[in-house]
C-alpha cells in the first residue's frame, strides 16, 4: 500500500492555495502579445476566418501591392536588390529585411527550380502532401535532393551568394546558428492569404528587443510581385516591435515582395509577414531557410528527419547546422556530448554517432545498474566514449581519485 501523501502535496490543496495566487509571471506567459495590441491597433490586420469571403477594396492587409505602385511606400526608399554588403547590412537594421540580387545564378535557379516542382507533384500524386487553404508546405528538403543540402551549407557550386549569406547571418546572430527547418512555400492559383506573424512568435510572449533570434533566407525561383503573390511584408515592423518593448501601435500598410527569380532576401525575424493571394494561373514556388540562435528548438526534428544516406555522407558542416554538435547544454544522449564543445568537427560531441548505431539497430542504452554486476550488452555509450571522447582521460582520473577514496 503507497504511503500517503501529506496534505499540502494533495490535488485538492495545491488546486485550493492556487486560486488568485499571486504568480511572478502570469502577466507576461498570458499577455497574447504582441498580436493583442497588433490587432487592437490595427483591426484591418486580422486575418478572415476559413469561411469568410475575402474583402477587396476596403484596406484589409492582403489587399496590397508593390512597394513602388504602393501609395504609402512609392516614395520611400524601401530595399532593392543589390549586391552591396555594406547597403544590405543597413537595410536589415533599418527595414529588417534586404533583398540579394542573382544571388543564385541562371542555371542554379533553374536546378532548384525543377528540382522542387518535381517533388512537389509527386508527393500530390502520392497523397502525401502537406496542404493548407494558403499553400503547400514541402518539408524535409534536407532528404529531397543533393542540391538542397549543398544550399544549407551554402555552397557556392550551389548558391553563388552563400559565402555573403553566412557572412550576413553571422552578423546577425553570431556563429553558432542552426536550421529551424527548410522548406518550399508553393502558392497556388486561388489560395488564401496567411495571418500577418512574425516568425519571432515561436519565442511566445518573451522579447528579444537587442538581437534577432531567428532568420529567414527566402529563395525567389520565379519572378513573384502582386499577381502571382508575393510575400506580404511590412516594411520596419521589427523596429516598431523593438519601440514598442515587445507590442505593437499602429502600424503601415504591408506590402507584396517584387523581385527577379534568382533573387533571395534574409529577413528578421520580428519583421510582419505573411503569404499573399495567388491571383495568377500558376503556382508560385518560394524555399524558405529558417535559422536559429541554438537554444530554440527546431521546427524539423532534424535528429530524426535526416535520412540514413544523406547522414553518411553529411559534412561536418551539415551536422552542425542542423544540431548534430552536443554540449553541456543542449542534445545530449546518455550524457555524450557533456564534453562538447558545440563546434563542427568536435568529437566529444558528435552525436551523429549515436544516432547511425541506431539506424543499424545496434544501439543498446544503459539500464539499471548494480555494482560489481556486469551488463547483459556492453552499452553502446562505452564503445562511442572510448572511440570520439578525448576528454574520456581526464574522466578517467577523476574516476580514479573517487575509487581511492
């Protein structure tokens, strides 16, 4: 028979001593912020619901254009496509987002271009794919071709601007950034506009006012303006968020992006965007590389995600970006990685180990212990210590020093 517990640890008493409590943080965890003031301040942003028609012609935040038709924008010089590093720098502090022209050349574009829309009609015919009323969602890319990959670790052969992109995000959020996830967005012919968001909003309601934590690189592979919708941004939103401590006054109209295929804008990640409307007969076809400071965690489960194959052959680069690199702090497997670093390369961390002894089913965690009674299996944690941790030396002294105690 279980003891009982003491009074004070009941259901009932913990639910009685809870009532109007005064709690530290209930303010800012129930604030719905910052889209409680956005839309207080700015009713026309509110998205229609799934059976509502969309109104045209009475200022609702789809119902816009490009920047320079734009009766609020025409005259402010809002980013275009360059390829000054120093004028791109500028533009992400100021209008949080900058625009990279030919930043994929012809023939990359074209790759990429065909790549996706053949995958992406295959996983329709499959009845695989992920739809919404705004768009299709193509995930796992990492898996979808070797092109893909070679984009997240910006390879030149791959994307011609990669070397200024890693420059730039480095800038942005310091080094040690990871993929959140990498996907198409594919518009099609007739789709419904997304909410207004910021991608920022996977922090929930707690303010990172100094420095973006997050960050798109969005792939323009067709022309996009208006017509075939362009994404909806709104120009400067994020230095609105950082004005208002987390919230939102009133706000500028948004607008649809306008840019040449080949093109790929970085974006912040506070900035207000949103799918557009597709008006035109085709489908529209965008990827979007979203990264992180290493601390959030990733939209695609990129431990699980990667397929076999491509984790064989994955660069050390790849590995780290997509969070294969174990700390003290973050990914640990049975306590490997504790030695880590967090670094490419470091194999005190490396838990891709881990993870292909797993593939090959021979991977066989620790139990229940007790001394002087070996284990049935030797773990798989003691062969991958003694093959990658250096620091299993010094672990070994230590282990020592206790034993002569």
């Amino acid at each position: 028979m279980a003891p009982s517990l003491p009074a004070e640890f009941s259901e009932e008493a913990i639910a009685a001593a809870s009532n109007d409590a005064a709690t530290p943080y209930r303010d800012l965890i129930h604030s719905k912020e910052p889209y409680r003031s956005l839309f207080r301040a700015n009713p026309w942003m509110r998205a229609p619901k799934p059976d509502e028609d969309l109104v045209w012609g009475q200022g609702k935040y789809y119902d816009t254009t490009v920047a320079r038709k734009h009766p609020y924008w025409k005259d402010i010089s809002l980013p275009t496509a360059g390829k000054d590093i120093a004028q791109m720098r500028r533009d992400l502090y100021e209008w949080g987002y900058c625009l990279i022209e030919d930043a994929l050349s012809p023939d990359q574009n074209q790759t990429i271009y065909q790549r996706l829309v053949d995958q992406a009609q295959a996983e329709r015919d499959l009845g695989i794919a992920y739809l919404s009323e705004a768009q299709q969602n193509l995930w796992s890319l990492v898996n979808k071709g070797d092109v893909f990959v070679r984009c997240m670790t910006h390879e030149t052969d791959a994307v011609q601007a990669g070397l200024l992109i890693e420059r730039l995000l480095d800038e942005m959020m310091g080094s040690g950034w990871q993929h959140l996830s990498f996907l198409a967005n594919i518009s099609f012919p007739g789709c419904r506009p997304q909410g207004l968001h910021q991608d920022h909003g996977l922090v929930g309601t707690y303010k990172f006012l100094e420095a973006p934590v997050h960050f798109n690189t969005i792939y323009v592979l067709q022309d996009v303006d208006e017509v075939n919708g362009g994404t909806l941004i709104v120009p400067g939103s994020h230095q609105r968020y950082i004005e208002g401590n987390g919230t939102f006054g009133e706000l500028p109209p948004p607008i649809n992006l306008e840019a040449p295929a080949g093109t790929i804008m970085l974006m912040d990640g506070r900035v207000l965007h949103g799918g557009a409307v597709n008006k035109s007969d085709d489908l529209r076809y965008i990827i979007t590389n979203s990264v992180v400071r290493p601390f959030i965690r990733q939209q695609e489960s990129f431990h699980l995600t990667i397929s076999p194959e491509v984790l064989a052959n994955a660069s050390e680069k790849l590995l780290w970006r997509c969070g294969f690199q174990a700390n003290g702090q973050r990914s640990m497997v049975e306590g490997y990685g504790y030695y880590g670093s967090g670094k490419p390369g470091d194999g005190n961390g490396a838990i891709v180990h881990a993870r292909l002894a797993m593939e090959a089913g021979e991977y066989r965690r620790i139990g229940e212990l007790s001394p002087g009674v070996p284990p049935i299996e030797t773990p798989t944690l003691k062969m991958i210590q003694e093959q990658h941790e250096s620091w299993r030396v010094v672990a070994r002294q230590l282990i020592q020093r206790i034993r002569a105690k």
